[in-house]
C-alpha cells in the first residue's frame, strides 16, 4: 500500500510542477506576440494564398487553352 501511495503522490507532484512549468512558458510565449505580428503574419499568409491561387487559375487556363488548340486541330484534320 505504502508503495502505491508513493508513487501515487510523486505523480501528483509531477503533474503539479509540470502544470506550473508549461504555465509559466505560455505566459512568456504570449507575452512576446503583439497584435501588429499576429496582423502581420495574417497578412503574408493572405498574400501567399491569393499568389498560389491567381498561380492555379493561370495554369488551369493555359492547360485549357492548349486542349482547346489541340481540339481545333483534331477537328481540322478529320475535315479533310
């Protein structure tokens, strides 16, 4: 019993010294982010995500466009 007590209470001690542990570093990390990084990130990541998507549309029209010119000459040669 007294083997289960101990290793009961050096959980209990582990957990609390951990919780205060991982508390003191989030106050620190949340100390070191002001609004203006947070608007800031947000705003290179909008950036980023409309560049990589105008980059997509551009791709998909010139792969559509040379469907298209190959259509057009399928079309031709089965004229003739």
């Amino acid at each position: 019993m007294m083997k289960r007590l101990f290793w009961f209470s050096m959980g209990v001690l582990a957990g609390v010294f951990g919780w205060r542990y991982v508390k003191e570093k989030a106050r620190d990390a949340a100390s070191q982010i002001t609004p203006a990084q947070v608007a800031s990130d947000l705003y290179d990541g909008a950036v980023k995500l409309a560049t990589q998507g105008a980059e997509i549309v551009r791709n998909l029209r010139a792969k559509d466009s040379s469907f298209v010119a190959d259509q057009s000459d399928a079309s031709r040669s089965n004229i003739k």
